[in-house]
C-alpha cells in the first residue's frame, strides 16, 4: 500500500502550482475585482480603479472623517 500524504505535502504541492499559474489566486481576484479590464494588447497598460470603488472609497473616507473631527470636539 502507497505510503499517505502528509499535510505538509500537499500544501507545499498546491503552493508550487499556484506560483506556475500567476492568472489565479486570491489576489488576482480582488484586484479583478476593484480595477477595471486590462488590455489584451498591452500588459503594460495601467489599469483604472472602477467607478464604484472610487465612490466607496471617498464616502468611507468622508465617514471616517466626519467621525473623528466630531469626536475631538468634546
């Protein structure tokens, strides 16, 4: 009978197929998911944030703006 893998193992075999494969992962997930389509044409090209991000962004960022100067009053 073949010998079982350890968990070490596997984990090392799935971290080595991930580094082979850079078009998936968690992160290139997220940044799919926050910045716009990038160019078939140009790897180089910059990619924009998406529109809603930006929104998101500004509003969190007025929140917590608005939560900290009104709590220096006191």
């Amino acid at each position: 009978m073949a010998d079982p893998f350890t968990a070490e193992h596997v984990h090392g075999v799935l971290r080595q197929y991930a580094r082979k494969r850079p078009d998936i992962g968690a992160g290139k997930a997220l940044l799919d998911a926050v910045l716009e389509p990038g160019s078939p044409f140009g790897s180089k090209s910059l990619r924009t944030p998406r529109r809603w991000f930006v929104l998101f962004s500004i509003l969190a960022f007025l929140v917590f703006a608005s939560f900290v100067y009104f709590n220096r009053l006191g």
